[in-house]
C-alpha cells in the first residue's frame, strides 16, 4: 500500500510568482512563462525563442497534452510532474555538453531535495532504483556553424502515481513513489534553474563537466543492447567520448562510436 503525505497546496502549485521569488541566478528564470496546460513546453520555447527572446527564458508547464521524448516518443506529463523548457544560446562548442549539464543539474537538484542518489544513463536519462525518474530532450537550431538557440526540455517524474501508469511500471519510477511521501515541484524547479546555470556558466567558461557526468554513467562496463534508428548492437559500453557519443565494444572485439540511440542495461 502506498501512503502519500500531503503537502500544503502552496508548496506544490507552481505559479512563476513562487517560482521565480528571490531566485539565486543571473538569468535562468529570471523570465519564466507559465501555463497549467501546454500541448508542449518544447513548442512554446521555440516560438519565443525564434522571437528573440533572452537567454534563460524557462517556460513551465503544470501538465503536457502533448509532451514529446527523444526519438519522436511521447512523453508522459500529468500534473504532479515537472515539464519545463529553457532557452539557452551556447558557443557551438559548449553545444555536447548540453546533454551533461542537464542530467547532472537534475541529479544535483534531486539529491539536495530528496536526499535520494541518482544515478545516470547514457544519454540523458536520470533514474532512481534502476528505473527512469527523469528525461531530457534537447533541440537546437543551427546557421552557419552559430548556435541560433538551444533548447533543454526536462521532463521529471515527481509525484506521479505509477499505479495509474501500469505501462510504464517495469522502466520508470517517481520520486513520490521512491520515498512514499510527496516532493515539492516548487523547491526542485528553484534547486534545478540554479544548477543549471551553475553549469552552463562552467562550460560557458571553458571548463568541462565531461568527467563527472562519466563517472555517474552507470551505463559503463556493463553489458548493453543499443538501438539507434534501425539498427540493434548488443556489446559492452566501455567508455563515452567528450562529445558525449558511446563506446562500444562489440563482441568480435570492435569499438564502435554511437552518436545517439536507447540503451538497455542487459547485466
Ligand atoms: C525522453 O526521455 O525521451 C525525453 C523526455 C523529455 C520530456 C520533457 S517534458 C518538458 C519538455 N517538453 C516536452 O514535450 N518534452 C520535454
């Protein structure tokens, strides 16, 4: 049985007045665009950065009619979840970095919120316990080798009750379900802006994030089956490359070099 402690309906709505109060960044949502219904947080953070709009700019989504994952799957997005957008303008180069940042600036937000450990998976997932607790999705647009935008969308299962999910139950969790008890939205999208930006500011710099992002992939070593578009390889996930791709080694003693695909841990 499942016991859910209430929280205060204040702690968990998510008006962008309580989300944005007193927010330790510079410009990570310092302008934030909230709608309790958005057919995708991904659309409405295109159309305003195609309008210009500044860097930072976080839209906010209570729920999703029409959330997308990568690899053109839909995504999941009752309310009691998290779903927000944010417009960044990276240098080309900080652009693979983009998947690091976000992952690590969910796990560090997660951890500090719930005291729960996550653990990565290659690319981008975030999972709990083995299963899946948050994915990210990344769209950019490119002219002439200049990033026009880039846009981190972040989708986290919060306070989602699996029980009213049961397709997802073997490959996702949430963290209300993880620690029988809710989660504040609120305090996790405030610990997130601020992680985010704390990163970006760092690759921005020229430092890079790459080794600690590895070293919480636990992808590594283990036996994987990888499917990128039509193709499936199965082998071990040795190592990943700065600019994010897999390593693969593959049964005949091969490496291959995977740019994007879905992984699933065989061990
Ligand atoms: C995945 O794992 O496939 C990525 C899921 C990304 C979901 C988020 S929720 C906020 C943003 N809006 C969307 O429609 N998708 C992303």
């Amino acid at each position: 049985m499942l016991y859910l402690v209430r929280m205060s309906k204040t702690e968990n709505s998510l008006s962008p007045a309580l989300i944005t109060k007193g927010l330790k960044t510079r410009f990570v949502g310092q302008r934030l665009i909230y709608h309790p219904t958005l057919t995708s947080t991904m659309e409405v953070a295109r159309q305003e950065a195609q309008q210009q709009a500044p860097e930072g700019t976080v839209v906010v989504a209570d729920q999703q009619t029409a959330g997308r994952g990568r690899l053109q799957r839909a995504w999941l997005s009752p309310s009691g979840n998290i779903a927000l957008s944010v417009i960044l303008c990276p240098s080309i180069a900080c652009l693979p970095s983009l998947t690091m940042l976000a992952s690590l600036a969910v796990a560090h937000s997660i951890e500090a919120v719930t005291a729960l450990k996550p653990q990565l998976k290659w690319p981008n997932d975030v999972l709990v316990s083995g299963k899946k607790v948050c994915g990210i999705l990344i769209e950019s647009n490119v002219r002439a080798d200049k990033v026009d935008y880039a846009i981190i969308g972040i989708g986290i299962n919060v306070n989602l009750r699996l029980e009213d999910y049961p397709e997802i139950l073997s490959t996702a969790t949430s963290l209300s379900h993880e620690l029988k008890k809710e989660v504040s939205r609120l305090s996790l999208i405030r610990h997130l802006l601020v992680e985010i930006e704390r990163f970006y500011l760092t690759i921005s710099a020229g430092h890079s994030i790459y080794e600690e992002w590895r070293d919480n992939l636990v992808t590594l070593g283990k036996k994987v089956r990888v499917k990128s578009g039509d193709a499936v390889q199965e082998g071990i996930a040795e190592s990943v490359t700065t600019d994010g791709s897999l390593l693969l080694r593959r049964p005949d003693g091969t490496m291959d070099k995977i740019l994007a695909g879905d992984v699933t841990l065989q061990d």
